[in-house]
C-alpha cells in the first residue's frame, strides 16, 4: 500500500522542480494552482502528475462507488478486471513523480515510519479518471507485492517504473503487464525519526 508520499524541492537539480515549473506556467492564476501541495503528500491533496501530454494537476483518490470515501490505490493483479479501474487501465495511465514513499513496519503496538525511494526522483505507476464535479482529474497510485529487500517493513509497495519504461507505461498501445515487470526492485529505505 502507498498511503503517503513525498515532494522535496530542496533538492538541487531534481527533476521535481521542473515539473513543478511546468505545472505553474500551465496552471498560472487558478485556483488548481493554489490548491497545489508539495512535501508530505496525503490523500485527496492536488498534485502533480505526468500523462503522456504534460504534467497535470490531479487529485488523489478515486471516488467510491458508494460515495462513502476514497480509494487510494489499486493492485497490479487485478486492476485489468475490477470495474473501478479497468478503463483507467487501458486509456487513463500516469506517473506519479515523488521523492520517497513512506510505509510504517509493525513492532508490537507500535509501528516504525521509513522513507523509501531511489537515488532520484522515482515514478510510480498511477491510473486517472474524470468524475464530474471535480475540476481536476483523480488519481490512484498502483501497488504490487513488496520487493525482498523491504518485504519486512510492509508486504505491499507502490509500482515504480525505470525512465526507459516511461513512454511505454503512457503510450495506448502498451502491453501493461509486460511493462509492470519491470518494476523497480532494489530501493533504498531508512527510518524517520520524530
């Protein structure tokens, strides 16, 4: 599961920052903009999003078909046949661009905060709709079974694609599961204090 993010623009030369400047050229003057959130990254926050056209603004989280909140994510397995995601899946494919994700490992009655993430900006795999009455598109973020090395922390991860898989995830004639394959596999990861 990926139940928070991150967005550091402090980072000199991250590949964030320009997206971010794309995002306030395309966005300048609205009120999408000025919702716009960076740092902690918590559902239902607008944010940016890359799609085959541009970086967008979305918000995270798709509406339940019973109204009664949001879902976040979705799993690879079987997104192709859940109805909720199974259009999003062949038409409405993006990337979410972050710094790390957060996960929480288990100790006892207590749980243990990490940072995960690469040397980089990572990209997770995302699908997107539209849902009227909402100005922006919504998001979720894709999840498969945990990589070994961070297996213990939490048994489910976001799906994060390599830059040469990039084009393939957001072209329409894509072969889904073959690129979801290539998930990142090696991660770094440390424990948040607080």
């Amino acid at each position: 599961m990926c139940g928070r993010y991150f967005i550091d623009l402090g980072q000199e030369g991250s590949e964030l920052i320009k997206i971010i400047e794309e995002v306030k050229e395309r966005y300048k003057n609205t009120l999408e903009l000025a919702a716009m959130k960076t740092g902690e990254i918590f559902p239902t926050y607008i944010v940016p999003v890359l799609t085959s056209a541009s970086p967008l603004l979305m918000k995270w989280g798709f509406s339940r078909f019973d109204g009664k909140g949001q879902v976040i994510n979705a799993r690879v397995e079987t997104v192709p046949v859940k109805p909720m995601f199974r259009k999003p899946f062949m038409e409405h494919r993006c990337l979410v661009p972050a710094s790390c994700f957060f996960e929480w490992e288990k100790r006892g009655p207590k749980k243990q905060r990490y940072a995960i993430g690469l040397q980089n900006t990572l990209y997770m795999a995302g699908l997107y709709r539209f849902e009227k009455d909402v100005s922006v598109p919504l998001f979720v973020i894709l999840t498969r079974p945990a990589a070994p090395d961070i297996a213990f922390i939490h048994d489910r991860m976001p799906v994060i694609l390599a830059k040469d898989m990039h084009e393939a995830w957001l072209s329409q004639d894509a072969d889904n599961q073959e690129i979801l394959k290539h998930s990142a596999e090696k991660l770094l990861y440390q424990e948040v204090l607080r």
